[in-house]
C-alpha cells in the first residue's frame, strides 16, 4: 500500500513563493517517477512537473523557470518550489506516484493511481 501525504499549501501574493512537499510511505521503489499535477475550479487536472528516480525532470511550459521540483530520495519526499507565483497558479496541488515512458532521448511521465489528498494553493492579492 503505498501512500502520499502533500503539505505546504496556501495563500500566497502574487510574485510570492512557495514549497510543497509530498511525503511518501509504502513500496515506492516500483515507482520509477513522481509528478506534480493541480486542477483548478472547473478545469482539468494538468501535469506540472514530474521527476524520475535518479532526478531528470519535465515541466509544463506555463511553469519552466518558475517551479523546481526536486526529491530526496532517503527521506522518500518529494518537492515542488514554487517562485514568481500567478493567480493563474490558483488549484488544488496533488502529487501522484508513476511511470518514466522513454522516447528515445526524451521521456514522458505516466500517472498511476497513487494520489495524495491534494494541498490548496491560493495566488491572490
């Protein structure tokens, strides 16, 4: 059974930063990435980053040079820091435990379904 546990939402100004974490319990280590995805008030949930096991990451384009995400495999914790914070960054940030997809030189993260209660993220004046 393997269970995910993010923490460090909540309100934030805009241009403001941010550190979610994702604590993860259980057998991880078939898990050969985790990501990062947020679904906002009548909208999709959408992949923000994701991080394979030994640390090559993808990002969506609407978060590149904004958010890092990162993981510390020994403590089996994964992070997402967020700077120069949007109200368009305004959802629900929930973490999900998966798969690394290669294509070639280049991979693409498959979710599994391992999700974590999600943490609330609040981008407002």
């Amino acid at each position: 059974q393997v269970q995910l546990v993010e923490s460090g939402g909540g309100l934030v100004q805009p241009g403001g930063s941010l550190r979610l974490s994702c604590a993860a319990s259980g057998n991880i280590f078939s898990f050969s990435a985790m990501g990062w995805y947020r679904q906002a008030p009548g909208k999709q949930r959408e992949l923000v980053a994701a991080i394979t096991s030994i640390g090559s990451t993808n990002y969506a384009d609407s978060v590149k040079g904004r958010f890092t995400i990162s993981r510390d495999n020994a403590k089996n914790t994964m992070y997402l820091q967020m700077n120069s914070l949007k109200p368009d960054d305004t959802a629900v940030y929930y973490c999900n435990a998966g798969t690394q997809l290669l294509h070639g030189g280049d991979w693409s993260y498959l979710p599994r379904d391992y999700w974590g209660q999600g943490t609330q993220v609040t981008v407002s004046s």
